[in-house]
C-alpha cells in the first residue's frame, strides 16, 4: 500500500493519503469501512455487561492469557 503521512510543523503525525485506487479496492474489501461509526447490537453490549459485572464478582475465578492458552492445548 502506498501511504503518505501528513505532518504539521512540528513533524507530528497527523493525516494519511490514501490513493483513489487502494481506498476504493479497501472499501471493496471491508464492507462499512466508510462508517463514521459502527453500530453495536444491544444484545452486544448487553452481554459485555454482564460478563464485566461476572467478573467484578468473581474476579478469583478468572485465568490470565497464559493460563487459559495452556489449558486450551493441554485439552483443559
């Protein structure tokens, strides 16, 4: 891909061009790539909720990555 980076004055980072052609074959690529904003179903958000409030109250119980991926290859 071919980018180029918008700088200001001060040589901070604050854009990228995109060429025509790539954004187009990108938007072909990635259905809603151009939403401002994605929209997630309450159900989504709904079941983050209560697994976060899971957690909240049985913090104990939970496995860290590493934990968790050995459990998984060792076939729990």
């Amino acid at each position: 891909m071919n980018l180029q980076y918008i700088s200001d004055n001060t040589g901070k980072t604050t854009g990228v061009f995109i060429p025509i052609s790539e954004w187009n074959e990108l938007k072909s690529k990635y259905e809603g790539i151009e939403q401002e904003q994605i929209e997630i179903p309450a159900w989504q958000i709904d079941e983050v909720r209560k697994r976060l409030q899971n957690y909240k109250n049985e913090s104990g119980q939970a496995l860290d990555f590493d934990t968790a991926m050995d459990d998984i290859e060792n076939g729990l």
